[in-house]
C-alpha cells in the first residue's frame, strides 16, 4: 500500500495552501522592503536638508575676536570725539 494519498482532491488543496502562504509571505516582503526604502529616502533629504542649512550658515561672514576694539580703545575714540566736538 502507498504511503502517500494520491487522491487529487488533497494535493491540489495542498499545493493551493502553499502557494498562498508564498503569496502572502513574499507580499509582507515588498511591502516591508517598499516601506523601509520610503522611510531611507525620507531621512537622506532631511540630512540634506540639514547639511544645506548647516552649509549656508558656514557661508556667512565670520567675526572674529580680533576685529572688536579693546574697551580702552573705545573709551578713547569717545573721547576724542568729545574732546575734538
């Protein structure tokens, strides 16, 4: 006796149930691969958006330390001015 029932009723059912859990299993897949490329491509433009804003405020005029007078100075050049007026 087989071991195996080769009825066609109980394969075809079977083969049907397999192919369905593929179905399922390999749509899960895309839609989980669609949706992780969505969210990627979300967080690179708010990186470039950010290395944008970053960027621009770099091109802005530097002012350093040195290009400010000295309190004393200040007070002089008012001084003078008084003085001079």
């Amino acid at each position: 006796a087989p071991l195996v029932d080769s009825s066609s009723g109980h394969s075809s059912s079977a083969m049907l149930m397999l192919l369905s859990v593929v179905f399922v299993g390999l749509a899960v897949f895309l839609i989980y691969k669609f949706k992780s490329n969505i969210y990627a491509q979300v967080q690179h433009d708010k990186e470039q958006e950010m290395i944008g804003s970053v960027s621009q405020s770099e091109n802005a005029p530097k002012i350093t330390l040195s290009e400010f007078t000295d309190p004393e100075e200040l007070m002089d050049k008012e001084l003078d001015t008084r003085v001079m007026g």
